[in-house]
C-alpha cells in the first residue's frame, strides 16, 4: 500500500477509536461496536473529502466515479 494509505489507515482507526469513547481512559471498542466506528469514520473522511473537492469547484460526483474506477482497477 502506499504511504498515503497507510496514513490514511491510521488516521480512521484513531477516528473510530475516539468517537466511541466517551472519555480517553477507556479502552477502544471491540466487535461489533469497532467495526461500526470504524466505518462510520471512513463515512465521515469521505464526506470530507468531498466537501473539500467541491470548494474547490470540482464535481465531487465525478471523483467519487473516478475513485470507484480507480478502486475496481486496483482490485481486479
């Protein structure tokens, strides 16, 4: 994976991590529960991300076509 990814990686499980507690001395989620923080913030980066994409005036619909192509290409 590219340095990006890895960053990027990290950056969503500590977003999970610190959604979900309500404080810092507690442990991070298991099961169930991670799974749903982690995916809720990997929701959450997306969203940003287009949100920055359209400030900038680009068509977040079309980056959002052309990841989910770039996506299927390095998957198949």
């Amino acid at each position: 994976m590219p340095r990006v990814v890895d960053e990027a990686a990290l950056l969503v499980t500590e977003l999970a991590r610190t959604s979900s507690s309500t404080s810092a001395k507690e442990s991070p989620p298991a099961g169930k529960a991670a799974a749903a923080a982690l995916e809720e913030s990997v929701v959450e980066l997306i969203a940003d991300l287009l949100h920055r994409t359209a400030a900038r005036g680009e068509d977040p619909e079309d980056v959002l076509d052309r990841a989910q192509m770039h996506f299927e290409a390095e998957a198949a």
